[in-house]
C-alpha cells in the first residue's frame, strides 16, 4: 500500500499547496487527516506524510510562479489547443493565446509576441468558471493581440486532418464524430445537444473510458486468434502508444496508455510484484512526474477514483452471488460514483439516467471504434452517417421518456461530502458492519431530504446581488417572501436557465413573488421570459403603476416618476427597508433623474445604494451621493467589458464621501443577510 499513499500524499499536498480558496483548503485539510489516520493504521503514515509535504511544496512553487505583463516575445511549445485559443508553454510559464480558427498542433514549436498581462474574464453565478479552468491548467496570463510565427511545426498536421476528415460526413454526424473521436464540442449540433439535455455528454467525449473498452476488445479479439499471452500483450501496447499524440491533450487516455504499460512491464520482467492498486498508483506517480497540473484535472481524479474505489469495493461486488448480479452490482456503483459529477449545474437530476446511459454506452462505443477505424484508413459515410443518424434517433426517443427531478445543484462541497460517505459505507462493509451500514446510510438520505427543506428561511432575511456579468438582478428574501430586481441577460446563454434558476435552487427558493423590471435594456430584462416560463413566478411589474408594492414586511416605493425620452430615464428607482437597512437600487437612472429625485424628496436617505448604469459616468452625480448618503455602494458589472465600467470619476465620487465599494466582477455574488424572529 505505500505507493497507493505516496500517490495519495502527492495529490493531497498539490491541492492544499496550489488552492487558494478557504473551502478548499478545509476539505483537502480533512481529507489529508483521514489519509493520515488511514496510512497510521496501514504503517505508512512517513512516506504519507513525505508525499503530501512534497506535494505541498510543489504546489505552493506552481502557484507562487510570476504573471508576465508587458510586451514581449516568448518561444514555446503548444500543450493544448481549441478551436479559437492554445496555450503555450515556455520556461517563463503557460500562456493562452487567442487564435481563431487556427491549425497548430500539440508539440509545435511557436513564437508569440504581444502584450501580456493576468488573464481575466467575465464569470457568472453558478455558470462554469474558464479562468478557474486555466487556473488548473497553469494559465494565469494572457497575451493580447498576439503575432504568432511557427519555429518547428510537427510533419504530421492531425488537426487539418480531422477537419479533411469529418468533410466526408453529413452535419448531423459530423458534430457526434467530433466529439466522439478528438473531443471538440459543437454545442449548437444536434448531438451535443441531445446528449446534453439527458445528462450524458460524457458518452460523446473522447475519454479514457472509451479507449480502455477498445482496447480490451483488441485484446480479447487476438487472444482468440493468437495462443501467446505475452505476445497479444506487446501487440496491444505497440498499437496503444500509436495514440501518444492524443495523449499529449486527454489526461484520461495517458492514464490509460501508462497504466496498460506498467501492468504489462509487472506482469512479465516483475512478475506480479505489484497488486493492482499499485500499478495504478504508480501510473499516477509518474503522470504527476511529467505533469503536476493533472492532479487538478476531472479525467485524472475521477479516472484514478473510480479505479481504486472499485477496487476497493470488489470484495463487496464478489460478496454476491451470481456474475450477472455482480456485473449490474458494478456498473451500478460506477453510475453512482459519477452522479455528483454528471449532474447538471442546473439541478436537474434524471431519474432514469442510469437506465439512459447504458442504453447509449454500447451503441457510443461502436461509433468510437467505427469512427476511428474510419479515421484511421478511409472514411466510410456509407457506414457512420446512417449509424450517427440512428443513435440521433435512440437519443431523441430516450428524450421523450426521460424524467427529470429538479434539486438544489450540491456543488463541490456536496460532492465531497457524497465521496466521504461512500467511502464510510464500503469500509463498514468491509469489516462487515451491516447494520450501522443500513442505518448511516438512512440517515445519510433522510438529511438529504431535509436539506431540501428550506428550513432556516423562516429565520434568516437576505439580499443578493447576483453575479450576471454586465448587467443587474438583485434578489431581496423577508423569510419565505422573494422579490427579485430586474433578471440580466446575455445573448449567448440562457440567463435564467444556467444562472438565475440554479441559484435559486441553491438557495431553497422555489418561487418569486414579485419580478420588478426596472427597464427594457436587455441586460436588465434578457432574462426575464425564461425565468417566466420555466419557474413560478407570481407577479410581474415592468411600470410606475401599482406602487407602493407589499412584499413581507418589505414596502417598496418608486422615485422616479418623471420618464423622458429615453429608455434609462424610465428605469424604475426602487426604495425598500430590510434587515433593518435601507436600500435604494436605481436601475440606470441617469444624473437628471437623480437630481430630480433628490429636489422633490430631499429626505431620502440609504445604506446601501446600487449603483446607477453599473458605475457608468452618465449616473451617480456627486449632489445624489451628498444628499442620500450611502455607507456602501454595489456596483454591478462585467469583467474587462467594453463599456469601462465602472468609471474613475464614480469611485472617485464614492470614495470621496467615504463610501464603501464592492463589486460583482471582483467578489461574484454580493450577499448580505442576517438571523430575524420568525413571528414578527
């Protein structure tokens, strides 16, 4: 077991070392005490501990790497590429560079000249976060307007060979092959999206699940042809590491690609020296040698995860009887393992997921190994266009009789959470604790159930301003009572679906009372017909009409009744009192309408203030700041938008009345909350 712990230290270590968030630390901090208690009872608590030191140190160095800015020309290497970026890596560090519709290949030699400077990007509640992504990547910095020149390009050119390649077949087949075979995602092709919509968009991706099926198949294919084991063995590992160079950009085939190679190196020069956990490990070990990013990577954690708590569990599987009931027993216990994963950041759970997805992994992994037959020595249309239609049609029926339950999305922490106790439970079945097995696992689903519940609601008041980039949506909660200010938009995503719903969801809240649109500027309203059509939403106010509006104990006011000629000048200015604090938010209102405001109610007074037009120049005028005299202010706003918001003169005029800034593209999400009664 000492490799299984020095791979365990390792990846420990370059977590707690590189991570700067507090709740990551606290949950690699835990995990790394019941690895220690666990090597303790193993007696390997030292090369543990050496590991997880080592890795720690690892981490800490990567993460304390310098962020190049300025101009400058860098020589590197291509280590991963995209339709529109690659990434470069140099002595210096590793750079993404923007490159439409390029054609550089994995291992080419470039030179890139331009200004570098921390790569930074608008993120969203709820939505997936690319700088985080390049973060785990060793990204941090960017090089804007780049020249690139190619040193030493590769003679083998895969990518405009798979372009040539995918010409030969119909659109519809062309976006599964895609991502099937080199793992290039077009979500606006049919495939992608179908597989999307049932939750199983692992099964079009080029991972490593699907080479190690292909490859065993070899395997068993020339076993019955050929009577040498051994030399079946050599003739599966020649053809394996014929894919290095796809190995080079899918972390989950290296895995593969090394941990065929050590079982085949112990099995014949060692002769079995190493049990299975080991061999794995020590694939781990020198996956992390030649690249300590993986740690960081989904293929590589849920890749090494899955293999060793099935191997963990296979005292468990062989516990039953019957081959049949031990095969269901294991793919059972893999979907399980990878429900936290799979699960859609929308909180959407697809009760007949499992059933779905093994309906389409035997029908995926024949178009895998078709396609890259196909690929391989002449493309056969005939062939895959028919079989990618068909597989379209089993997606597109499987649609109609998926069922699908929404819950609150449980993010990484209850994924952690998830993994620890199944983990609790094998080990209780391994020291044949049944009983307390049955019973932590009941509760285990009855304190789920009850988490469901918003049970501190009746408690708590609170006021979100939700991250959606460049624009405004403000959510306002007095107990079980929602109001909810304007909704964002984007022209790119569904707002309300991937941003707006899975928050509120996350929050336990289950309907809005009122919708309060401010405007009809799109990144104040975009949003606003989806969150209408996928999610209770009782009362809707788009004018100056109804006001005042009762929502809870909450009273809302609207200070701007004057209009004019433009759309900003009918922004709603709306005024309410929570949580003991009164807040005006002001929509876009320009400086016009706030000196009016301030001439006609020159008692309005405020602690917390949204800032006008997201910090733009065109509102908060210094008179408005003197008269209502705000403790804080929020800003509103995108990362590196087009517009400079928020403008110097605001957070100047801000600072001069000792105002207090905060801001959505620094901090995300803005929360502010507090405990209350329940019965007043």
């Amino acid at each position: 077991m000492r490799a299984f712990f020095l791979f365990l230290g390792l990846v420990l270590g370059l977590w707690l070392g590189y991570c700067r968030e507090p709740w990551s630390l606290a949950c690699m901090a835990i995990l790394s005490l019941i690895a220690l208690i666990l090597s303790v009872k193993k007696k390997e608590a030292l090369w543990y501990v050496i590991a997880l030191l080592l890795g720690a140190g690892i981490g800490l160095t990567l993460s304390l790497l310098p962020v190049l800015e300025g101009k400058r020309t860098i020589v590197g290497v291509v280590t991963k590429t995209s339709e529109n970026y690659f990434i470069v890596l140099s002595f210096q560090g590793r750079y993404y560079v923007s490159a439409e519709e390029h054609l550089y290949e994995v291992g080419d030699w470039v030179s890139v000249s331009g200004t570098f400077k921390p790569f930074v990007r608008t993120t969203y509640e709820s939505r997936f976060d690319f700088g985080e992504y390049l973060s785990f990547l060793g990204v941090r910095s960017e090089v804007a307007y780049p020249k690139i020149a190619g040193r030493l390009l590769l003679p083998l050119r895969f990518r405009t060979y798979e372009k040539a390649f995918l010409q030969n077949f119909s659109s519809e087949a062309q976006g599964a092959l895609s991502s099937l075979l080199f793992n290039r995602k077009d979500y606006s092709s049919l495939a992608v999206s179908l597989a999307s919509s049932l939750n199983v968009l692992f099964l079009l991706s080029a991972s490593g699940m699907f080479f190690s099926l292909a490859f065993r198949g070899i395997r068993k294919i020339l076993g019955r042809h050929i009577d040498n084991e051994k030399a079946v063995g050599v003739i599966v590992l020649v053809f394996e590491w014929l894919f290095v160079p796809i190995a080079l950009r899918k972390v989950g085939l290296a895995r593969v690609l090394l941990r065929d190679a050590l079982a085949f190196v112990n099995k014949y020069p060692l002769k079995e020296r190493w049990n299975r956990v080991e061999v794995l490990s020590y694939s781990g070990l020198f996956l992390l040698a030649l690249w300590p990013f993986a740690a960081f990577q989904s293929g590589f954690l849920i890749g090494y995860g899955l293999s060793f708590i099935l191997y963990f569990a296979s005292s468990f599987i062989k516990g039953h009887k019957g081959a049949w009931k031990r095969k269901i027993l294991g793919l059972f216990l893999i979907r399980l393992l990878i429900l936290p994963v799979s699960a859609s950041t929308e909180g959407e759970l697809h009760l007949f997921g499992f059933l779905i997805a093994e309906c389409c992994l035997p029908y995926a992994v024949l178009l895998f190994v078709l396609g890259w037959l196909s690929y391989a020595f002449v493309a056969i249309p005939p062939l895959l266009n028919p079989l990618c239609q068909g597989f379209l049609g089993m997606m597109g029926a499987l649609q109609k009789i998926d069922v699908i339950l929404y819950i609150p999305p449980s993010g990484k922490l209850g994924a952690l959470v998830f993994y620890l106790l199944f983990v609790f439970l094998l080990w209780l079945s391994e020291i044949k604790m049944r009983s307390l097995r049955i019973k932590t696992g009941a509760i285990a689903v009855l304190a789920y159930l009850i988490s469901l519940v918003p049970v501190l609601s009746p408690f708590t008041e609170e006021v979100s301003f939700i991250n959606v980039g460049q624009g405004d949506c403000i959510l306002l909660r007095d107990r079980f009572k929602t109001a909810m200010i304007d909704t964002g938009g984007n022209i790119g995503f569904d707002m309300a679906k991937e941003v707006l719903i899975p928050y509120l969801r996350k929050k336990r809240i289950y309907h809005i009372d009122y919708l309060f649109i401010t405007h009809h500027d799109f990144d104040h309203y975009g949003a606003a017909d989806s969150l209408r059509r996928l999610y209770d939403v009782r009362h809707y106010v788009d004018d100056i009409d109804p006001f005042p509006i009762k929502v809870g104990s909450m009273v809302f006011a609207n200070y701007n009744e004057y209009g004019g000629t433009e759309e900003n000048d009918t922004s709603l200015v709306l005024y309410t009192e929570l949580m003991g604090k009164k807040w005006l938010f002001t929509g876009d209102a320009p400086k016009e309408i706030e000196r009016k405001i301030i001439a006609d109610h020159p008692e309005l007074d405020c602690d917390i203030l949204k800032v006008g037009h997201h910090g733009s120049d065109t509102s908060t005028c210094e008179e408005f700041i003197a008269t209502i005299t705000p403790q804080e202010a929020v800003i509103s706003v995108g990362a590196k938008n087009t517009y400079g918001h928020p403008k110097q003169v605001v957070l100047a005029t801000l600072k001069k009345y000792g105002v207090k800034i905060r801001r959505t593209d620094l901090e995300g999400t803005i929360t502010y909350a507090r405990l209350c009664s329940p019965w007043v």
